[in-house]
C-alpha cells in the first residue's frame, strides 16, 4: 500500500471510535435462599397449625428456585443478543462514514493532482507555476488513508474496521520525479504512460522554466508543439536492449530545444536491465490496468497499481490547445519583460482623441509589446489588486496620466478617491482633467462625492434622453459631457467606512457603460469585498503582486501575481476580459511627464464636478434668500416638479408656485437654512411648515446653535404678513401671562401666532411647582391643538430626554444640531453617521440631511410692558405681608397710618376700622384667618393687596379673584419681594409693582 505525499482534507482529519463491547452479564447462581425459604416457612406452619397439609409448601422452594435460575440465562441471553445487535448497527455506520471519508479524500487528492486524462478532456488553462520538480500522478492504487480510528481492537470485527480504514482504494500515487522516473514494458504501455508524465509536467511547469527533449520519431512529435523553452530540460529516453554479449546498454535521442542537462529524465525500456542506473522510480507494467512500482531505497516489495496512461491524439490535441493559450497570453516566442518601463518610452497619440467610442491608453509593456487597456471597448471597470509595496499606486498614476494626454478634458475627467492616506494621487492632482481629490482625511468629502455620483448618473441620463440617444458613445460632438473615470484607491478600507456606499458603486457598476461612467476600484485584497454586481461588469483585471495564491486566482484566474519577486514593483499579470492572464510591467512616470499633459492642455475649460462644495460654516442671510428665490424660480418653471424646498409636503411647492405665479397669497414653509443633498447635486432650502410639521424642536449642545435656529426662524415668521411672534424668557410673570393669554386664545394676538421657546428642558425649573405643572400643561395643550388653534410652536433643548416622553412625543419636527457624542444623536432620533465632532454653530441635520442654519441676527422682541404700582391711599386696604413688619414701616414711609391686625386682635381692630374713612390694615395669613369676621367685611368692601406667595394669597382673596384666565392660579410673579397681587372688589387678582418710597420716586421722576 502506497504512503501519501500530502496532507489529507480536514475532514478526515477527525478521528472516528470504535464501537465498545459491552460486558457479557454475569451467570445467575443457584438461589439458594429462595429455595429454603419456602421450606422453613411449612415447618412454622406444621408447628403452629399441626396440619401435615402445610408441609406441602415445602416442596415449592425448590421450583421456585430452578424457575428463577432458568428466567435469569433466559434473560442473559437476549441481553447478549441485544448487545450484539447494536454493536452491529454501530458498525454499519462506522463502516459508512468511512467510506463517505474516503470519498472526501479520494476526491481531494484527485482535484489536487488532476491526471492526465482529466487535463486532456477538460482542456482548460494551464495551472503554470514555478516549481520544476511538480509531482505527477503514475497511476492509482490502494494507499494508506488518513483516517484515525480511536480505540484498541478486541475481536476480529474491530479489527477488520481499523484495517478498512487505513485503506484508501483508487486513490492517486503520486511521485517526485527529481532522481528521474523509468517505466518498463510493451512500447505501447510505456509510451502511453509517459504521455500522462509529460502532459502533467506541462499542465503543471510554466514555458519559461523548463523543455521537454524526446525521440526524434513519429510517436513523439507531439512533444514538439509544447510551448515550453526554458533553460531546465525534462528529457524522454527510450532505451535500446543489448544485442552483443557483454555490450552495455545504449540510449538514443534526439533533443529539441535547449540542449541542456536534463532536470528530469524519463527512461524508457522495454526489460529493467535497460534502464539508466540512478533512477528514482521505476514502473513495470505487466498489462494496461496492472503495474508494480518500485522507489529507490525503499527496500521493500513493489507497489501494485493501475497506471496512468494517455493516447497519442489526446496528447497532441492538448499540446496544440496549451501552444495556443501561451500565444494568447504572450507566454512564448516573445522577448523578455524589461525591470523598468518610463512612460515617455510608452506611446502616445499625435492629437488628442475626440472620439467618445474609445479610451485607449498605453500603460505597460508586456512580451509581446505595448500593453494597451480601453475601459470603454474592453471594460467598462477595471479591478487593482496589490500589496503595499507592489507599484500599486504608481499603475494608477500611470493609467490616469495616459488617458489624460490622450484624451482632452471635455471627453475625459477623474474623480480621485484615496482611503490610505491622501498622498497617492497628489502628483496628478494639477492635471485640468482632475474634477477632484478626495481622500481618508476628510471623510465627510469623501462620502459626499461618492453618493453624488448617483445623482450624476441621473443628470447623464437627462443629457442622453435629451440627445435622443442611448449610449454615450453616440453624442454629438458638441454635447458638452464627457466621461468620467471614478479610481478608488483602497476601496476595501471605504466600504468598511462607509457600508452604504458599497450600494452606490454597484449601481454605477452596473448602469455605467452606457452613461460614460468608469470604474477603477484598486484594494490590496478585492477577494470577497467587491459585491457579485461589481466583479460582474469589471471584465479588466489587474493584479500586481499579492501576498497568497488566493488572492491572485480571484483576480486574474492564476496564482501568478503571489509568485512576483518583492523586488519588481511595477510587475503584475492583467486579463483583458478574455480569461487569458498576460504579465507586464507597468509604466513608470514622473513628475515632467505629468507637467507636459498638463500645459498641453492649460486653456482647456475647467471639467464638470460631480459634486459640490461642503456647505459653508456660516450661511449669510443674503445666501439663503438667494437660495430661496432659485427654488421659488424653479417651482415656477417646472409647475412643481422641484421646488427646492427640503420638505415631504406638497405644501411648500405649492406656495412657491403661488408666489411665482404672483397670486400674493404668503408661503406656508418658513426656510431657515441650506440643505445638503450630495446624491442629488444641489443644496435645498430647509423650510419648516407649522401647519404640515408640527410643533418644532431644536436639539443641541450648549454653543450649537439652537438660540441661533430660533432666531432665524422667527425673523422668518415675523416677516410673514398677519403673523406675531410670542417669545418666552422675558421674565416668569410675563411668560406665564403671554402663555396662559395664548392658551385662552383672548389676547389680541393677529390670525397666525408663534410661540418661541429657549432652552425648554429647563425655562420652568425655577418657577413654584404648581405654576410649573400647569405651564407644562398648558404647553402640551398648545402644542396638541397647534393645527386648529393657528399658534405654532418651536422651542430647543440640549436633551431631549430631560422633556419627559409626554412633551418629547408632540413635537412633529425635530431639528438636530451638535450633540455632545453620536450615542447622544442617536438616542435622540438622529442619524448617527451624520455626526461629525467639529461642527461650527448652526450645522446639523434635518430630515436625515445635513443642515447649515442662517446666521441671521434676532429680531427685538416685542415690548414687555412693566407691572403698574399698587395703589394704596384711595381707598380701604387690606394688606396680606408675609414681612409684616417690613411692610408695615414701608407703608408709614409712604405717609400712611396703617393698622396691625395680630393673631387675636380683631375686635380692637375691628373699632378702628370702624373709625376711620380709609383704613389700610395689614397682618399675616395666620392673623387673617384667624379674624374670620373681619376677614368676611374687608375681602367684600376694601382693596386687597397680597404682599408674599400663595400661601398670603389664599388666606384672604376670595376663590374668584384667583385666576389666570381659565387657570385657577393668579398671575405668576417675577420675585415676590418687589411685586405683589392686587384684587378689588368683584374682580380677579392683577399683578403690580409693591409700593416703597424707592418706587414713589421712581413714579414721580418718570422712570
């Protein structure tokens, strides 16, 4: 049984057991015990009873012994035969996984080692490496398997499994030719037998290496149509048996080729005695299906097996088919492949190519010649492999710099990506046919320019439908668009950036060829980045040199790109789309060969962007107005195709149109800013429209812009007509008045009202707990009723969260600013990849879409009017201080005589109300309500005035006076020390200035 050169699959790898024997039971013994008792048992009867009836039981002891001994075997037996029965089945499904395993096996090595009958029927292309000393198949036989069987047999069952196992039937036997191979027997058999030799070695050895020598006869002519002429020689020798006694035997051949020592030799002889002394396998075959191979020192009986032969017209026709596919890929009758290509020895048009069915360029040299790519006829993408260190970059360099002075840039521009770094493309970066560089640094840029490229498809699709024509080849020669070539350096680096592009160039992939849009997508390792969609429309592959097999077959088709010396930068292995791999070494330029493309072409115009600029840090008012007044425009000409306005309402375009068509009748949208739309190549005007959208919120950090947002929005607002803006933050008492008037809907506010609010998740912290509940109350109602009541809200937060989800969830809009992380943008309903943490004031998102707010300066507010000062002397007060005693001596300071009402007091003070024409009396809550019947008379005739909070308030005011409207609460104060309640008679509580000598003065000189 042969032994194997190579390791076997993982799958046989995985040791399989051996069934366990399961231990024979052991024999019953006699129950003795069982036998007896029955017996001692009658004698106690017999004893006890006297009846000689009961010593019969005697006698069942002993049946029912020989019964139980006789179940016990019985069952022993079936236990036995159970067993039995298992381990058998057990040993059908060993049996079985081992020949599935030696299936698995059988076919690796066979897939590894294909013989030569399989390379003869299948033809295919030659797996040219560079290993001279390839192993070959001989034939097939039984040889030892890699299966493990654990477990150390017992019986001959066991070890008839572990023999099975260790036999791998019809497998190949492979043999290392370097001491020379000879095969003994009939001419036929031994020349069919190094046939399938020679057809391996030359499936397996490239040309450049090796050539094969055989006898100059008809049966090997065939030998002579195998491209193969390198310097190592694999020679076929026919032996000739000795004629005269004691001659020695002779070889005779006749060389072709190289006439070199011979690397491999293959003997052959009819009789062993013939053979050259010193060959390291020697093969006898007795009949076509049984031969004995012998290795050189093995010592041991020779091996029987099956040889490997091959007919002569098999041999042939695949000599003929590999001659053919080395002419195809330059492999033979070519000169050398030179170390350094420069690209000025490359070469170029006489004139600039103005057609727009080509983009030919000349880009390395190959043995055949120039190697000339045309990504219109023979792509229309190409794909670049190659390690660091390969000449990578410089290919790229080479391609773009060769289109350019080709082509002119109104039939030709570049949009440069580069993830690995941002210098690779700098040298052409000055080239007029370079729409722009991208790269890795500024990540932003680069995902903008490669979602607009979607958008320049449609605008290419506008132009060609225009045109009337399909394909770009068939323009007008003065239809101002040409092609354009997208390279992207490390593509696999953007896609793990930016996955959503992944989507983007598949659709460019696949709708390019006939837009004019090229790809050229270069990864140090494209296997299993690029996307079916992608690797179907790039019949260009390229492949510098790679670090393992893998990664050259999935490019080229053929491991030769991961066998290029580390010292050929530059050289590489290209199929032009025909599965045929060509090496070549690319161009080389330099920095005057870019210099002259680009003065040939200095007065050439600047090319089309396909993107455009990042919005601008700060956004003027007269840019947006500007902005606005296009899409205005625009909704006018297209009768509502665009309106410009970022919106997912009709609405908008439909007062845009109102607008251009002159009908006066005032936008509903309010534009606050520029939109950034990269996948459509413009910028839109964001407009927030309060009766489609909703309440409005605006989310940021502290210094992100959000006051400025609000700013911006209402001078919008205020510049509408029938319009008034309500802003909070003009202190609490004229916040709660302007939010509790807004919310009854009775101040004389115009038909449209907007009510602004800053810093949201913290304007009512300091305010008393009950007028906090009920202004945040009062809120949610204003902004659930928002479309019905004609008051639109929108208000900012830093955090959304600090809201409370009852009030985050009625706004219908949000606007996002700089968050403080983009978890934080996230958790609040922003899209996360849209973060960036140096954004200037003013830049977010709206709609998923990135935003720059207007810097436009804030409108003056309205003007709040001031509270009016408590009148105190024209008639009778009634005064409730929570400082008695300060506000008692402000009132003698004003000229007054004002009487203490103290806790038990109310008679006396009752006889001096009683006295005077008007009183002012004044005590605490608790002296008040303990003076019920003075209380009653001063709450129903005198002036009451309220210097403290709620707790004074309800001592004596009466239920009616305290309200704000329909809020059962009076009128919130800005700071109970300087402003008090003032209720008369039958009416509710009004908020006032308290009256000191300071606010006398003040009064008197105007202030």
């Amino acid at each position: 049984m042969s032994t194997r050169l190579f390791a076997p699959p993982e799958t046989t790898r995985l040791p399989l057991t051996l069934p366990p024997v399961a231990p024979a039971p052991s024999s019953p013994g006699f129950p003795f015990l069982a036998a007896i008792a029955p017996v001692a048992a009658s004698l106690v009867l017999w004893f006890a009873t006297g009846s000689v009836l009961s010593l019969a039981f005697a006698a069942l002891g002993p049946l029912l012994a020989v019964a139980t001994m006789l179940d016990a075997r019985r069952q022993r037996r079936r236990t036995i035969r159970l067993a039995e029965a298992e381990r058998a089945e057990a040993f059908e499904r060993l049996h079985r996984q081992i020949g599935l395993r030696h299936l698995d096996e059988a076919a690796d090595l066979w897939s590894r080692h294909p013989p030569a009958r399989s390379l003869a029927r299948e033809g295919g292309v030659p797996a040219w490496g560079r290993d001279r000393l390839a192993p070959v198949v001989v034939g097939s036989a039984a040889v030892e398997s890699a299966i493990r069987i654990e477990g150390s047999p017992v019986d001959e069952r066991d070890r008839a499994a572990v023999g099975a196992a260790q036999r791998l039937e019809h497998a190949p036997v492979i043999v290392d030719l370097r001491d020379g191979l000879g095969i003994v027997g009939s001419p036929q058999l031994v020349r069919a037998a190094a046939r399938a030799v020679l057809v391996q070695l030359a499936h397996a050895v490239a040309p450049d290496l090796v050539a094969f020598t055989a006898p100059d006869t008809p049966a090997w002519a065939w030998v002579g149509m195998l491209p193969h002429a390198g310097a190592g020689t694999i020679a076929v020798v026919e032996a000739v048996p000795c004629t005269k006694p004691g001659a020695t035997p002779s070889t005779r051949a006749t060389r072709v080729g190289h006439d070199a020592e011979a690397a491999i030799t293959v003997a052959l002889a009819s009789e062993a005695s013939s053979l050259p002394p010193g060959l390291g396998v020697v093969i006898e075959i007795d009949a076509p299906r049984t031969a004995r191979m012998l290795r050189a020192g093995d010592g041991g009986a020779p091996a029987e097996l099956a040889p490997e032969t091959l007919g002569l017209e098999q041999a042939a026709e695949w000599a003929e088919q590999a001659r053919a596919f080395a002419a195809r890929s330059g492999a033979v009758g070519a000169v050398a492949i030179p170390a350094l290509v420069p690209v000025g020895d490359l070469p170029e048009p006489d004139a600039p190519v103005r057609s727009r069915a080509s983009l030919r360029a000349a880009l390395g040299v190959t043995r055949e010649g120039v190697l000339e790519l045309d990504l219109v006829a023979d792509g229309p993408h190409a794909i670049v492999a190659g390690t660091t260190g390969s000449g990578k970059s410089e290919f790229l360099l080479a391609w773009i710099r060769q289109l350019a002075a080709a082509h002119p840039p109104e039939r030709v521009a570049f949009l440069l990506v580069d993830f690995k770094g941002g210098a690779a493309f700098e040298p052409v970066a000055a080239l007029p046919h370079v729409a722009g560089i991208v790269t890795d640094l500024e990540e932003a840029e680069a995902e903008r320019a490669v979602l607009s490229l979607r958008a320049e498809l449609r605008h290419r699709e506008r132009v060609l439908r225009a045109a009337g024509v399909r394909d770009m080849s068939l323009l007008a020669d003065d239809a101002p668009l040409g092609r354009l070539v997208v390279v992207i350096d490390e593509f696999q680096a953007m896609v793990q950036r930016f996955r959503e592009l992944a989507a983007v160039v598949a659709d460019i992939a696949s709708r390019g060829r006939s837009l004019g849009v090229h790809l050229v997508l270069a990864s140090q390792r494209p296997n299993g980045v690029l996307g079916d969609q992608v690797t179907a429309n790039a019949p260009i592959r390229v492949s510098l040199r790679v670090m393992n097999r893998a990664d050259s077959i999935a490019v080229v088709g053929t491991d030769e790109a991961a066998q290029i010396p580390v010292d050929r930068p530059g050289r590489g292995i290209v199929d032009r789309g025909d599965g045929t791999p060509v090496p070549f070494q690319s161009a080389l330029v330099d920095g005057a060969s870019i210099e002259s493309v680009r003065r040939r072409f200095t007065d050439a115009p600047p090319v089309r962007r396909p993107w455009l600029d990042p919005l601008p840090r700060r956004l003027g008012p007269d840019e947006l107005a500007h902005a606005v007044a296009e899409s205005v425009g625009a909704a006018a000409r297209t009768e509502g195709v665009h309106t410009g306005m970022h919106r997912t309402t009709a609405s908008n375009a439909e007062t845009a149109r109102a607008d251009a068509r002159g009908s006066g009748r005032p936008a509903s949208a309010v534009p606050f800013g520029l939109v950034d739309e990269p996948d459509l190549q413009r910028r839109s005007v964001a407009a927030w429209a309060p009766g489609d959208d909703g309440p409005l919120l605006v989310l940021g950090a502290p210094g992100s812009g959000r006051s400025t947002a609000l700013a911006a929005i209402e001078a919008a607002m205020r510049a509408q007509p029938a319009t008034g803006v309500t802003r909070l933050g003009n202190g609490r008492g004229a916040d709660w008045a302007a939010l509790i008037g807004l919310l009854g809907g009775h101040d004389s506010s115009p038909r449209r009202r907007l009510l602004v609010l800053d810093d949201l998740d913290a304007c009512f912290a300091a305010w008393p707990e009950e007028y906090r509940h009920v202004a945040v109350a009062a809120l949610e109602r204003l902004l659930r009723e928002t479309r019905g009541s004609g008051v639109s809200v929108v208000a900012s937060a830093a955090l959304g969260r600090r809201l409370g989800g009852g009030l985050r969830d009625l706004f219908g809009a949000t606007l996002h600013l700089r968050h403080a992380s983009r978890a934080e943008l996230a958790h609040a309903g922003g899209v996360a990849d849209l973060w960036q943490r140096d954004e200037p004031p003013g830049a977010g998102q709206w709609r998923g879409r990135r935003l720059q707010i207007v810097d436009a300066p804030r409108p003056p507010a309205d003007a709040v009017p001031e509270p009016e000062t408590v009148e105190l002397g024209a008639a009778s007060v009634t005064v409730v201080s929570a400082t008695v005693q300060r506000d008692l001596a402000d009132l003698r300071a004003l000229g007054l005589q004002p009487t203490l009402l103290a806790a038990g007091g109310e008679r006396e003070v009752a006889a001096a109300v009683a006295a005077l024409e008007r009183p002012v009396v004044i005590g605490d809550a608790e002296a008040w309500m303990s003076a019920y019947s003075l209380s009653g008379r001063m709450r129903d005739s005198a002036r009451l005035v309220v210097h403290g909070g709620l707790r004074e308030f309800r001592a004596l005011a009466p239920a009616s006076a305290g309200r704000t409207g329909a809020i059962s609460l009076p009128p919130l104060l800005d700071d109970a020390d300087p402003e008090c309640w003032q209720v008369d008679p039958g009416r509710t509580a009004a908020r006032r200035r308290w009256k000191t000598t300071e606010t006398s003065l003040n009064v008197q000189s105007g202030r």
